[in-house]
C-alpha cells in the first residue's frame, strides 16, 4: 500500500475534514451564529480526533479494523470492524450522490448523472490501483492551489464591496439552545469525528509516532476555513438567504463583480467543491478497500477495487430522489443511526478497554520482575 510523509497526511487530512461541507453551509440552522457553532465545534473536535489518536497509541501498528479484534477478541472485534468499511462504502455512495445532484444542478445540467459518476470513479479506480502514495502526492500539489484560491476569492469579494458585517448582528439572538443542538450531533460528526477513518491510514504514515501533531493543526486550518467561508457568506447573503440557500458557498461567489469585468466565477466555486469533494471519496474508497482486504486477509486488491466501484456508482445513483431527500438522510437520520455508535460509542469503548488492558500488562511485568 505505499507509505506517506507527515505532511502529505497533514493534507490528506485537510482535504477530508473539508469534503463536500465547503458548499453545504456548515451548521446553516444556526443562522448568522453558524461560525460560532463551527468554533466550537473545531476545539471539541481537535479533542475528540486527539482521543483517536490515543487509540492507536496503545495499539501501534495496527489500522482501524485491527484495534477491535485486538482489544475485543476476534467474537466481538471483527464483527464491529466490519461496520467501519461498510461505513466508508456508503459515504462513497454518498459523496457520489452530493456530487450528482451539485454538479447537475450548477455546472453540467445537460450530462447525464452515470456519465460524471463513471468518470469520477475510474479516475478514483486507477489512484486505488496505485496505493496511498498517489493519494499523499496529490494532496501535498493541490492544498497550496486550494488556499491560493481561496484567498483570491476573500480579495474579489472585498474589491466587490458585497460584505456587509452588519449581517453578523445581533449576536445569540436565538441563545445557547440553537447553538449546542447544531453541535451535537452534526457538528461533530459531520467533519472531525468522522476522521476516525483516517486511522487506516496513520499506519502507513512514515513516522506514525509523530501523525498528531500534523493532524491538529490540519483539523484546526480545516474548521477555520471553514468558519471563514461561513461568515463570508452571511456577511454577503445575509442569514436568510444563506439558510435558505441548498449551495450557498456557489452562490456567494457569484457575487464577485468588479468593474463589469470580473464576474461570472461560480465556475471556481463547482471546481473547489469537486475537488474536495473527489479528494474525500478517493480517501473513503481507500479505506474500504484496505479495510476489507486486511479483514479478509487478502494480498491482492484489485477485484475489491472494482467492487467498491460498481457498488459506490450504483448507490450513488439510488440512494436519493432529490437533493432535499439526500440532506434530510445526512443531517436527520445518518448522525444519530450510524456515527453516533461508530464514532463515538464503540471507539469509547475501546479507548476504555485498551487503556485497562494496558495498565493490566504492565503489572503483570512488574509482578514477574518481583518473582
């Protein structure tokens, strides 16, 4: 499978906490206090990812799907572990369907949904055949050009004269109760928690002793890009429009108009988003395909790779009639049915266990030296 550099994770990483929420409007329910939300729910977060990698600690060397089996047994642990492929399997499906319905929607209404989502998987089929190198490689080349555009589009905004921050006013107007119900779940699911699935790649890290720091600071960059898109949004659409809004990062830059001759740059928005986009399906389709090829003790990957393929496009094209269905599924029912169990509740227990069957073993060291 390759390995990668720090800072290649440090991208990767990135590139999956920002995904496709950069067009979505993080945390919209909470209006113009939605970068609030987003603050807090970066610390908490950072703490969260921060306890994942506390995990692996106490199990070096192992992926994801190797901690449970370890700790719980192979009754207990391979049935768990089998969840977390079959996780990163429906969100390829998932990421397939948001860019279906976003892309269809802004930029390529007339191609047919099966002729962009082939493509976009065969280029995702032919990185998997080559490892998480090409992953790591393509990471580190495009963030710089990700973050140059994205200080291009604050500049054409500011020129445009479109930021009102007045539309930061008044501040907690609906209180605290709004706030912490867009936290919990799915401001903490939706980004940082799920990076629960970048363990199956920290133990192909270079130097695995050392992936937290670069994966903090990735998880904080990604939550203040994200609170930066936030309140240029409110701050150019006002709260109503953004909350009404299904894409309202697309919308924002089609604000950008300066002189009557720049303008027209929604392109760069679609670009931005598909990028990312892309770049977190690539990541969740490799983590299906080495989860399920270390579960069943495979040497070659490749049918699996055609495998996740098929199935990603299929749902991908059926798992949602509109757009509106696809989000209800992600913000209503996917947090509390799978991630709350996945990301919180069995991980806990894990981190409980290994933590007690650590301290066990180093008695049990203590005792045989006294003997």
């Amino acid at each position: 499978m390759g390995r990668i550099s720090l800072y290649q994770l440090f991208c990767i990483t990135i590139f999956y906490q920002l995904g496709t929420t950069v067009v979505f409007g993080f945390a919209a329910g909470a209006g113009r206090d939605s970068w609030l939300v987003i603050l807090l729910s970066t610390f908490i977060g950072a703490i969260i990812v921060a306890l994942y990698t506390v995990i692996m600690r106490l199990n070096p060397g192992l992926t994801l799907v190797e901690w449970y089996p370890a700790q719980l047994g192979p009754w207990i642990g391979i049935p768990i572990a089998w969840l977390y492929p079959l996780l990163a399997l429906y969100d390829v499906g998932r990421i397939l369907a948001d860019l279906q319905f976003a892309v269809s929607t802004t930029l390529l209404p007339n191609t047919p949904p099966l002729v962009f989502l082939g493509l976009t998987m065969f280029v995702i089929v032919v990185g998997l055949l080559y490892g998480i190198e090409v992953l790591g490689r393509i990471g580190e080349l495009i963030f710089p050009i990700l973050l140059t555009l994205f200080v291009i589009q604050l500049i054409l905004l500011l020129g445009s004269g479109v930021i009102n921050l007045d539309n930061l006013q008044p501040f907690l107007a609906n209180g605290w109760e709004v706030i912490w119900g867009e936290i919990w779940p799915l401001g903490l699911t939706q980004t940082f928690a799920q990076s629960l699935e970048l363990a199956m790649i920290w133990a192909l890290t270079k130097q695995t002793g050392r992936i937290i720091k670069p994966t903090l600071i990735a998880t904080f960059l990604s939550g203040m890009l994200i609170m930066s898109l936030n309140i240029l949004a409110i701050t150019v659409l006002g709260e109503g429009l953004f909350q009404q809004s299904m894409y309202p990062m697309y919308l924002l830059i089609q604000q950008i108009s300066i002189g009557e001759f720049i303008e027209n740059l929604h392109a760069i928005s679609v670009l931005q988003f598909t990028t990312t986009a892309i770049l977190k399906l690539y990541i969740h389709a490799f983590v299906a395909v080495y989860a399920i090829q270390q579960l069943l003790f495979l040497r070659n990957h490749h049918i699996i790779i055609i495998v996740v393929a098929i199935i990603g496009i299929y749902m991908g094209m059926t798992m949602a009639t509109s757009a509106q269905e696809h989000i209800y599924v992600g913000t209503d029912i996917f947090p509390y049915n799978l991630w709350i169990p996945l990301l919180f509740v069995f991980p806990s227990i894990l981190l409980i266990v290994s933590i007690i069957r650590k301290i066990w073993s180093k008695k049990k060291v203590k005792r045989s030296f006294r003997i």
